[in-house]
C-alpha cells in the first residue's frame, strides 16, 4: 500500500513539472510573439513622420490629419488591449491620409509617397503575420492556463490569461480604385 502511494505521489509530482514547464514555455511564445508584434509596430511608427512630411509639402491647408498623426504616434501604451486601440487609432488616421491623397493627384503620383505607401502595405502584412502568431500564441497559453488539470498548477503558480490582439489595418480600409 505505501509503495502504490508513493508511485502515485511521484506521479503527481512528475505530472505537475510537466504542466508547470510547458506553461512556462507557453508564457514565453506569447511574450515572443509580442515582440513580433511590437517590431513590426515601430517600423510602421517610423515610416510616419515621413508619410507625415510627403503629405506636408502637397497639403499644407490639410493640418488636422498631420497633427492627429502626429500625436498618436507620439503616444505609448503599454498593455495589449490599450495598444491596439492606439494602433486601430493611427491606422485610421493612416486611412484618412490615404483618402486625403486621393484629392491630391500630384501627391498620389510622387514617387516618395507611392515607395512610402507600398512600406506601409509591406510593413502591415507582415504584422498580420505576427498578429496571427500571437493570437495562436495567446490562444494555446489560455487553453493551458484554463484546462484541467494544468488550471491547478497556474493558479498555484499564478500563471494568468493572456490579451488577444486586434487591430484594424490602413492598408485593409482602403478603397480599391475604379474606373468605368
């Protein structure tokens, strides 16, 4: 009987090593995938001010997007949820941007801004890779953090829910040209 308890004690604990590293192993592929995420983000962040300064010499009475642009950049949240916001919000200044060179002809044909825009479009598929990483990141850490058995050993641990990330995209807002 004291050998069938102690197999059973070793088994628990050997069952409780494995779900504490693979939860620990989860938590690190959410915080590497958020740093996925956040490079892509600050090569979008950078390619602004230039957006911002092409923009400025064909649009100069067109102030309010600049500055909006301006300031949402210049912002920086720290958690998930709040950095999408913030992310959703530049994407549609981004958007009104683009919009706004639509009305401009010689603006929407200046090489310059036609290189910046295809960066952008570049930039922001590749953070739909990483968003999509992430989420599946977040997706098995939060699978792992709520099941049964392993639920025991992250509450033990204090192991907690990871924040999915959503964010709109100025490239999926804009409108294809049309001609009739």
């Amino acid at each position: 009987m004291f050998e069938i308890l102690i197999t059973l004690l070793v088994l628990v604990l050997v069952i409780g090593v494995w779900l504490y590293n693979r939860l620990v192993r989860n938590r690190n592929l959410v915080k590497e995938a958020w740093a996925g995420i956040d490079v892509q983000l600050q090569k979008r962040a950078e390619l602004v001010p230039n957006l911002v300064q092409t923009v400025k010499g064909y649009t100069s009475h067109e102030s309010s997007v600049l500055e909006e642009l301006t300031r949402i950049r210049s912002e920086k949240e720290s958690g998930v949820n709040q950095r999408a916001a913030q992310e959703t919000a530049l994407s549609k200044s981004l958007g009104r941007l683009f919009a706004l060179a639509e009305e401009y002809p010689d603006l929407k044909a200046s090489e310059g801004f036609q290189q910046l825009h295809n960066s952008l479009v570049e930039i922001e598929e590749h953070l739909q890779f990483a968003r999509r990483y992430y989420n599946g990141a977040v997706r098995d850490n939060n699978n792992l953090v709520e099941s049964f058995p392993s639920n025991i050993v992250a509450g033990m641990f204090k192991f907690s829910l990871a924040e999915f990330f959503e964010i709109e995209l100025a490239s999926q807002r804009s409108v294809p040209d049309v001609e009739l």
